[in-house]
C-alpha cells in the first residue's frame, strides 16, 4: 500500500490586502472603528479549498498561470508558511529551493553558505564536509565558491542553491522554477539528478513552466487556476488537458 507522505486538507490561505484610504484621511478617522475593521476584512485569498495527497517515492508536479498559487502550495509544504485554514501534514525531511539565495547569506562565499544550509538542514559539520567536494564540483562554481555570493549571477545562485539541496539526502525535495534559470547545460544535469532521486525513492513536488520536464519527470500534476485546484491526474492527461485549453482560447479569442 502506498504511503501519503504530504496531505492536504481543505487549504485556504490568505494574505491581508493593504490598499489606500479612499474617501480622505478625515473621513477615516471620523468612522475610525469602521473603516479599521474594513480594512482587517479584506484580504486577498491565494489559494481555496485545496486537497490532495503526495505519495512517498513519487514525483508529484504542479502547474498552472503566474499568480495561481504554486509556490504558495510549495511554502505551506515547507513550513514557511502557515494556512489560513485547513490542515497540513508532512512526514520526512524536507530540503527545498524555494527562492533564489533564499537561505542563503549574501557577504559569506558559497563554500561557507554550503556549511550554514547544511547545519540548518540538520547535518553535522563532519556530515557537510564529507559532501562538499561532491557539492562544489557538481555546481561548476570553479574559484567563484569562494567569492561572497552577492557577486553571484542568478544562473550561478541556482547551480549553487540546486547543488546544495541535491547533496544532503532529502527524504521530500521541493522545486520552484529552478530549471528556468540557467543555462541549458545545467538545467539538463539538474533534470538528470532529479531522475536519480526518483529512482532512489525520493518523494519530490516539482513546480516549472516546462512542460517537458514536467512530463520527463512528474507521476502526477496538479493544475491550479484561479488559487484553486482545476485538474489533478496523470501527467499526460493534465498535460494534454492545459494544451487544448490554451489552443482553444487562442483561435477563440482572436
Ligand atoms: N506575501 C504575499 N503577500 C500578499 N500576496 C501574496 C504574497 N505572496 C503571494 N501572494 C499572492 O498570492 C498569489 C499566488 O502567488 P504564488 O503562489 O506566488 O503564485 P505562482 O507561484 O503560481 O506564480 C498571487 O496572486 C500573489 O500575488
Ligand atoms: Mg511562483
């Protein structure tokens, strides 16, 4: 029986809206308690009523337009964020690359922000350094891992960041558009790790605007529309369920 190792229960989360005071800052004070608890309402709500289940060992994708709400699913797995309502459970260590240089310190060199996201992943410094050749040779930093990351390119940023998380055993690994940024080289090196993990068992939720690697890699795709859940299956049916939607709306809006 396949274990779920990532539930979602009925997900809401929201963020407060912070907008203008329309109608004049005298008016506001005049209705002081009204126009506070107006504002306490409102609230922009990126993601509604999500549920699904991630099974261990599988590769598990997420797609869907800007602003839908991926990397927001990615940081209520990682922790970083809290729902708003709902429930949430993660069993496994959970590496992630969420952001660029998220974790990351910018007047440290790679080589000294590989040890700190190592301690912060729970690894010895023993543990760290017996990984770090293998670290620094597959992020193809040359001499530039011992320059403080601030003088980093992006492309450099996420050799370093996918490096990291790819070395330090991740039971559950969490992937936000990291393919996208680099060269084509890298990003191809980086699709191959990610077919080891999924060899090894490695339990993965991957999100990326490319539908090849999503369909080279992913079991499962979940499509988010509009904050909520419009399709979840097969990563050929998602797939090819997206493509004729976007064939149909672009001969029928012209
Ligand atoms: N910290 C935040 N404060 C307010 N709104 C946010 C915040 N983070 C994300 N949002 C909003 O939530 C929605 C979903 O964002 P996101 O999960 O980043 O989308 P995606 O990754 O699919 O492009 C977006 O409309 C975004 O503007
Ligand atoms: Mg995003």
């Amino acid at each position: 029986m396949r274990e779920p190792v990532i539930i979602f229960r009925n997900i809401h989360k929201s963020y407060p809206l912070y907008h203008h005071v329309t109608g004049g800052i005298k008016n506001f004070l005049f209705h002081f308690k009204k126009s506070v608890s107006g504002l306490q309402k409102r609230s922009y709500e990126s993601l509604r009523n999500i549920s699904f289940e991630v099974y261990a060992g599988e590769a598990f994708g997420i797609v869907g337009a800007n602003g839908a709400g991926k990397s927001t699913t990615l940081g209520l797995i990682a922790g970083v964020l809290k729902p708003t309502m709902g429930s949430i459970c993660v069993k496994g260590r959970v590496s992630s690359l969420l952001e660029l240089g998220a974790g990351f310190h910018p007047e440290l060199t790679g080589r000294e922000n590989i040890f700190l996201n190592g301690v912060l992943m729970g690894l010895g410094k023993r543990q760290v350094r017996g990984k770090l050749d293998q670290i620094i040779e597959f992020s193809e930093l040359g001499n530039f891992i011992d320059q403080p990351i601030r003088v980093y390119s992006s492309g450099m940023l996420a050799r370093l960041g996918f490096s990291v998380v790819a070395h330090l055993d991740p039971e559950i690994l969490l992937i936000d558009e990291i393919m996208a940024v680099g060269d084509i080289e890298f990003q191809k090196k980086c699709a191959g790790k990610m077919m080891e993990f999924k060899r090894k068992g490695v339990t993965m939720v991957f999100v990326s605007h490319s539908a090849g690697d999503i369909e080279r890699i992913c079991d499962r795709v979940m499509w988010i529309e509009d904050h909520t859940i419009k399709m979840l299956g097969p990563t050929g049916y998602v797939l090819d369920s997206m493509l004729n939607r976007k064939l149909a709306t672009s001969s029928g809006g012209l």
